[in-house]
C-alpha cells in the first residue's frame, strides 16, 4: 500500500539504493571477517614457529625419551614466559610442562580443552578463551605431535586486540562510494522514470483515441524503451488489422452456423445464450413441445433434463479441463415421430455447446434396412424348413440302410440348427449396431453374466476337462446391460470352449479401473492363432481356418457380436498372443 502512492521514479530509486546498500553491506562484513581471519592465521604461524621450536629442542635433547621435561626450562632464555606461554601435554591430556606455572605437574587434565580437542582430531587447533590456571586470556594455538601436543599461547592483550582490529579506512571508503553511487542512482532513475512517463502517456493516447501513428507529437527516447514503445506501435496496428479479419471470419461462421442442418446454440458459463441458429430454436420447439422466444427457458424442459444435469455438474466442478480431454455427452432423444441426437461439450472456460442433430431420416433408413436384414433371416430359415421336410421323407423311405438314414438325418439336422444359429447371430449383431442406444442400461452383476455363461458350456466344459479361473468379485458391478453383457461372455467362453483344445485353463480377471471402465482380461492357455490373424479376429465370417467354424459349429460372428457390445457401451476390445501361450483378449466396459 506504501508504494502505490509512490511514483515509479521514486520506486526505482528506492529499489537501486536497497540493492547497493545490501552489496556495500556485504562487502564490509565478507572483507572485515576476511582481514580479521587474516591477521588470526599471522598470530598462529606466529605460535606454530614457537611449537616447531620447542619440539626441536625437545627431540634434540632427548627430553621426551628421557621424561625430564622440566630442561625446557632452559627455552626461558629464548622464549621469555612474559611474552610466550609454552605448554607440553600428553596424548592422554597430562600437562607435562608449562613455563608459566611452577606446579605444573598438579595442573588438570587438559584433554577437555577446545584447542586440545580440535587438536587431537585435526592435527592442530586454535581458541582464545580465559586460562582457569592463570586466570588470564590466552589466545592458544595447540599442535599434536607423535608423543604429545605442544601448545603456545600469547595473552589477549591490549596489543593483541589492537593487532586484530579491522582497518576502518576500507569502510569509510565504501560508505563514501555509496553516497556518491546513491546520486547516480538518482540520476539514472530520474531518466528511465521520464521514459516510462512517455510511455504512459501513449498508452493513454492510445485508449482514449483509439488508433495513433507513429508521427504524431509523442516522441520517444533513442533507447530500449523507445524501441519496445515502437514495436507496441506495430503489434497495435497488427491486432486492430487482425481483430478486422476476425470479425468477417466471425461473420463467415455466423452465416455458416445458419446453413447448416443441424442446431447449434453457444452458451456462457452462467447459461446466457451466446450465439445460435434457427434450426436449433425450431428443435428446441419440437423436444419443449412450447414455443418460446427465450433459449434459457430449454434448460427447464423436462425432456432436456439429461443434458441440464450434465451440465450443472461440468460447471459446477473445480476441474481445469484440457483440450483434449473436455467433458462430453451424448445421447439419442425420441419425440413423437422424430429421432433426435443431441451433444454437449464443456470447454475450459466452463462455456459449453449444444448440438442437436435431427436423425429421424437415418432412423427410418435404419429401420427399412432392419426389415431387410429381417427379409434376410426369413429366407435364410426357408431352406431349412426345406431341408428338414426332406429329411422327413428320408426317414420314411423303407428301402434306405437304417444306418444311412440316421446318418443323412443327423448331419442334415446339424446343419439345420447351424443355420438357425446363424439367423439368430445376424439378428442380434443388427439389433446392436442399429439400436444399441436402445438397449436399457441397468446395473450389471458381472460375476452373474459370467456364471451364466459357464453354464451355458457345462457338458463341453466337463467333457473336455477345461478349468475354468474367475477373479471377479461378486460386488462388482457395471452400468450396462444384463443380456448384452451375457452374450460377450457366453461368445468370448465359445470360442475357447471350441477352439482351444481340450485339458486348457480359462482364466478371467479384472486387471484396472479408473473413473469411467473396468478393464478386464479373458484368456485362455491353448494353441492361440498366429499374429497376422489378431488384427482381423473380429470381421463377421473371418475365419483363421477355412473349415474350423462349419466343423466345430460356429457361426463365424460371435467376436463380431463381442466387439459391437462391448463398442456400444463406448468400450474397448483387442485381442493379443499370450507369451504363456494362448489367446488373450482385454476389453473395456463401464463402471
């Protein structure tokens, strides 16, 4: 709040001068902790050389070997006690000598002290602190030798002191580089501040009049800031260029919004219609069953409550939505006579969009092609009906081998339930891929649908020693459809059951989940097919051997059926080699 009140000039120089005033700070305390270190390390090779001498003198007089320290009595002559203070202490701490203490050898044990410690560890070691033997303040500089520590000492005197002050002339000299650098400091920001006034003052320009040349009487400085202030001059003059094109290609959407067969209607977060065509105000007219001038009034209509809710929950949701990844419904809705298909994306901002699609010409196309299909079944089961009046009369007939007769009967009474099957299979593929939206989503029992297709193959299970492993919990459960779901498992079950061999393992698991599928494993452990074959497993009538559906009573559309279930629910489905050997495949269905 402080510096809102401030002009930008007297911000850049309170920032300027902060920032010096931290470097000028830094280098006086980084050059007063430097000098000091310095002048310790000159006192410490000062008492390092005292050390080296003692030690001399003590391996020179055999005075370690011979236990008699009290002969370094005689380096009093070169090393007065007034001036230096020499001690001698074993490893173990003992004061073996010190020449400023006649009882030296009832003294403590020194192997507590700091500089001893420091010593012991890392060869030598330095501290100034109070002697509690002369009750005066040494600072002591200890080295460790093979045998003892020698330590040397001057007393924390007045010239001691006086020796480590720091020189004050280096400060003075810096204090008075950052007042004269406080000046200049005021200098520069007095001049980039004017630039920015300027730069201020176009802006203003700008807004209030809208476009501007480059002419005109506001004039920059030859500087950084005059180029960027030039260049803002160029992207103004591009965007308004831009911003022109913009409104004929908004005009050009506008014009094609209102060409199109579908309706279209653009809307706020807050549900304000943005923009819309007539076909999506005649749609809405036909679902409401009102007339209404108002688009918000659609968000109340009974009929629309689907989409309504759906998008109560986008908006209200905290998500931040990715491109690729923006939240979508979709669903078919059936008025009186007309088939209606209707969308709805969220975008990041939380605006969204209605597209409603009129499909009731594609419904009844649909419909004409399911009385085809039909037409088709229905003479599929004609040469049955034939095929089985002539095996009445074969089995009539006395002059026929009995044996050929039940033989003939047999095979043609095979065929005729393969045939049947086959109707059954192009009813159920059709009734799925034309009206799978039609199919009641309710909440699935998976465990259910699969006992029921295991039960469906019990004889052949038992017959050919199949064992059949299913992991799926009994509580999982799977917003689609009980007969759809059935027929998957029952297809997938089918072609293992059939295909490979007998003494396998029919494995079924649920290896994932996230927010929207359960992903779930059907394999088996048999011979599985060769890789060129998996890609085209799921065609209608593809078969990986030319005579293996008609020899093991398949119809050739039972994966077909698997995949446009699974499809129809917005899942997935692909099918792989197991490295185990066998045939895998993973699907998709919804939670």
């Amino acid at each position: 709040m402080f510096f809102d009140k401030k002009t930008i000039k007297w911000k850049l120089f309170f920032y300027y001068l902060l920032l010096f005033g931290i470097f000028t700070i830094s280098i006086i305390l980084y050059q007063h902790q430097r000098e000091h270190h310095y002048r310790i390390g000159e006192i410490e090779t000062n008492l390092n050389e005292y050390t080296e001498l003692t030690n001399r003198y003590i391996g020179h007089n055999q005075i370690d070997k011979e236990k008699s320290y009290s002969k370094l009595d005689s380096l009093k002559i070169l090393i007065p006690a007034s001036k230096v203070r020499i001690s001698v202490i074993s490893l173990s701490g003992n004061v073996l000598y010190d020449n400023t203490i006649i009882d030296y050898k009832s003294m403590e044990n020194h192997k507590e002290r700091p500089e001893i410690i420091q010593a012991l560890k890392e060869g030598f070691g330095e501290n100034i602190r109070l002697s509690a033997s002369t009750n005066e303040k040494y600072i002591y500089y200890a080295k460790t030798y093979p045998n003892y520590i020698i330590r040397a000492a001057f007393i924390y005197d007045t010239q001691i002191k006086a020796f480590l002050k720091v020189d004050t002339a280096f400060i003075l000299f810096l204090v008075f580089l950052f007042i004269a650098f406080g000046f200049l400091l005021r200098y520069i920001a007095n001049h980039i501040a004017d630039s920015i006034t300027k730069l201020k003052d176009f802006a203003v320009q700008i807004r209030r009049k809208g476009a501007i040349n480059i002419n005109e009487d506001t004039r920059f400085p030859n500087d950084e800031l005059g180029f960027i202030s030039r260049e803002i001059i160029q992207l103004y003059q591009q965007l308004r260029k831009t911003k022109t094109e913009l409104m004929l290609e908004k005009e050009k959407l506008i014009s094609h919004l209102f060409v199109l067969n579908e309706g279209v209607g653009f809307f706020s977060a807050d549900k304000k219609p943005i923009l819309n065509n007539s076909h999506f105000i005649f749609y809405i007219n036909i679902i409401s069953e009102e007339t209404t001038t108002s688009i918000e009034n659609l968000f109340l209509a009974e009929e629309l409550s689907e989409v309504t809710r759906f998008i109560d929950q986008a908006i209200s949701d905290n998500t931040t939505y990715q491109l690729n990844e923006l939240p979508r419904i979709e669903y078919t809705l059936q008025k009186d006579k007309f088939h209606f298909h209707i969308q709805c994306i969220i975008f990041p901002d939380k605006s969204f969009e209605i597209l409603i699609s009129d499909q009731t010409q594609l419904m009844r196309r649909s419909i004409m092609k399911q009385q085809i299909t039909s037409n088709i079944s229905h003479e599929l089961k004609t040469p049955i009906s034939s095929v089985k009046g002539y095996l009445e009369t074969v089995l009539n007939n006395p002059d026929l081998e009995l044996s050929k007769q039940h033989y003939f009967i047999k095979k043609a009474y095979n065929q005729s339930e393969r045939l049947t099957q086959l109707v059954n299979d192009i009813s159920l593929l059709n009734k799925i891929e034309e009206y799978s939206e039609l199919y009641v989503r309710e909440k699935v029992q998976v465990i259910k649908a699969i006992n029921e297709a295991i039960e469906s193959f019990s004889d052949q299970i038992r017959q050919k020693s199949i064992q059949v492993e299913c992991s799926i919990p009994e509580e999982l459960i799977i917003n689609a459809n009980h007969s759809l779901i059935f027929s998957v498992f029952r297809n997938l079950m089918e072609n293992s059951v059939n295909y490979a061999g007998d003494h396998i393992t029919i494995s079924i698991t649920k290896y994932h989940e996230d927010n929207t599928f359960h992903y779930f494993s059907f394999s088996d452990n048999g011979p599985g097919v060769n890789e060129e074959h998996l890609s085209r497993l799921f065609e209608r009538f593809y078969r990986v051997d030319s005579g293996r559906s008609r020899k093991e009573g398949g119809t050739g559309l039972g994966l077909a059926i698997v995949k446009n279930a699974i499809i129809s629910f917005k899942g997935e489905i692909s099918a792989r080699k197991r490295k185990e050997g066998g045939l895998e495949f993973l699907f998709s269905l919804p939670r």
